[in-house]
C-alpha cells in the first residue's frame, strides 16, 4: 500500500524550470509568474452604471437588453494593475476613516466578514460585531449602493462624509498627474449620485445633504505643494439635464421598445470606429438606424 503520493508534481516540464532558472529577463519572468494576459470577462448590459454615465449610450444600453447582449470587457494586464491600485488605495482609505478624514467623520455601511451580514450604517464600529461576536477588524466598510431600476441606473458611492452637520457625498480619484480642476466626467458622476439618490429614499438612514458633494483629487505621485485637491461640486440644471435625459430614454426604451437616438459622433463617422473603441451593439444599432426603424426588432 501506497500512503506517499509518488507521481511527479503537475508544473512544467524540466525544460522548461530549467529555462526559467536561467533567465534573468525581467519580462520572461513576469509573462510565467505573474501571468500578463489579458481579463475577459462578458456581462449582461443590465442598468447604466453611474461611474461611466458621462459617455453611456442609452441606445447602445437598449439594445444590449432588448436582445439580450453582453458586454465584452477586454482589460489589459497594464490595465488591471492600475484599476487594481485604484481599488486597492480606496479600499485602504474607506477601512482606514483616519487616515485623511477622520475616524468620525467617514460613514457607510460595515459589512462583517465573519458572518457575511452587514452590522450597521455608522462611522467605523470598534466593538465586536453584534450577530456573531468577530472582532471589529472583520468589519469592512460598505459603500452606498444605488440601484434604481425604474431610472435605469446604478451605481456605488465612494463615501459618505460628515462636513460641519451635513452629510455629503465623496468620490475618491487617484491621480497619475497634477489637476488644477475638477474632470467633468467624474462631475457629472458625483452629480448624479447626488441627484439620483432622492429617489431612494429608504437607501440610507441619514439625510444627505445634495446641494455640495466632493471630488478629492489624490496624487499617485510625490507632490509637497498639494498630495490631495478637493473640489466642491455644486450640480446645476444644465449640467444634470443630459443625464436625467438619458435615464428617461433608457426606461422609456426598455417599456416601448422605441430606440434612443444614436450619438451625433456615431452617425457623423457613419457608424466606423478605430478597432479598439468599437461598440458591441454597432451591428443592430447601425442596421435599424440605416433602415429608419426607430422602434427595436429583432432580427
Ligand atoms: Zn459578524
């Protein structure tokens, strides 16, 4: 009888290890330890996620879901390693409240790892949690999330700060380079959570303050004059029309069937796009523009 396993362990072949020993590129090494390929990953289109509403194409969302697509994202391996600095750096500043904004001032939802519940809306508990007696260290922050079908939106926010008496909105922004002004996609991002989230009213237990919300700007790079810039943003009518726009013609395309106008940039180029930016609902959103059908077919 056997109890030692002795066939040989699965990896790769001697020559291989061997190879690999011998090398001191830095790029050999990294394609075979890290692995640099690229995420593939498809998703169902369902509702219009906030952090991208600013270039969003309602028609391309109605399409998606009336013929039930998926979205391809392709994210690069030099992608990834900046998306996952991004998450990495929010996720230290939200469980870490005192690092830049302090301990009280920062609330959310806080989620205990141990039991998978979420313990309560507050600033950061320091007591074990209260269903099943984890440590506070298993609770994690939780962000606001907003998800309202009915205008076809969805979206996190990044936190929620204590400013004076007033509860506001905060989105975090991790900077490769130097800002002197706010960037108007992520303006109109926080915006839209500021508007949208009045229509949620059982979200949070709070009042939020919607009238000022912040951008805080923080810089990747070593900066003495300024590591972080905060911005106020104050929502205005114009700037939050196109957005309210957008949200009707998703819901009322999603009922009617009737296709949100194609943008002007698409039908100005007729339809043709460099090869990395193409739209995966060109084919119908191109086909019932060019056949005068407004209203969704499938073919
Ligand atoms: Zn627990």
């Amino acid at each position: 009888m056997r109890f030692i396993r002795t066939d040989p362990v699965p990896g790769p072949p001697k020559s291989q290890r061997e190879f690999l020993d011998n090398t001191r590129d830095p790029q050999v090494l990294t394609s075979h330890i890290v692995g640099d390929k690229p995420e593939v990953r498809d998703r169902p289109y369902g509702l219009m996620y906030l952090s991208q509403i600013d270039s969003v194409c309602p028609r391309e969302y109605v399409i998606g879901n009336l013929q039930q697509g998926t979205k391809r994202e392709v994210v690069s391996f030099p992608l990834r390693v900046i998306f996952n600095m991004g998450s990495a750096l929010h996720s230290w500043v939200q469980n870490h409240p005192e690092v830049y904004f302090g301990v009280k001032n920062v609330l959310g939802f806080w989620h205990c790892m141990a039991c998978q519940r979420t313990r309560r809306f507050g600033v950061k508990p320091f007591d074990s949690c209260e269903f099943c007696g984890a440590s506070y260290q298993a609770s994690v922050y939780k962000e606001y999330a907003l998800r309202l079908p009915d205008k076809g939106i969805s979206g996190k926010t990044d936190l929620i700060l204590k400013v004076g008496s007033k509860y506001r909105f905060a989105e975090m922004k991790f900077m490769a380079k130097d800002i002197e002004s706010p960037i108007g996609s992520d303006v109109v991002q926080l915006s839209s959570y500021m508007y949208f989230s009045k229509f949620d009213p059982d979200g949070l237990p709070i009042d939020i303050d919607r009238s000022i919300g912040y951008l805080v700007y923080v810089s990747k790079m070593f900066n003495f004059r300024a590591p972080i810039k905060t911005f106020k943003v104050e929502p205005t009518e114009r700037l939050m029309n196109p957005i309210i726009e957008k949200s009707r013609q998703f819901v009322v395309g999603m009922a009617t069937s009737v296709l949100p106008e194609p943008k002007a940039a698409c039908v100005r180029k007729n339809f043709y796009f460099a090869k990395n930016k193409t739209c995966p609902m060109l084919d119908p959103c191109k086909a019932h523009f060019l056949e005068g059908k407004n209203k969704y077919e499938k073919n």
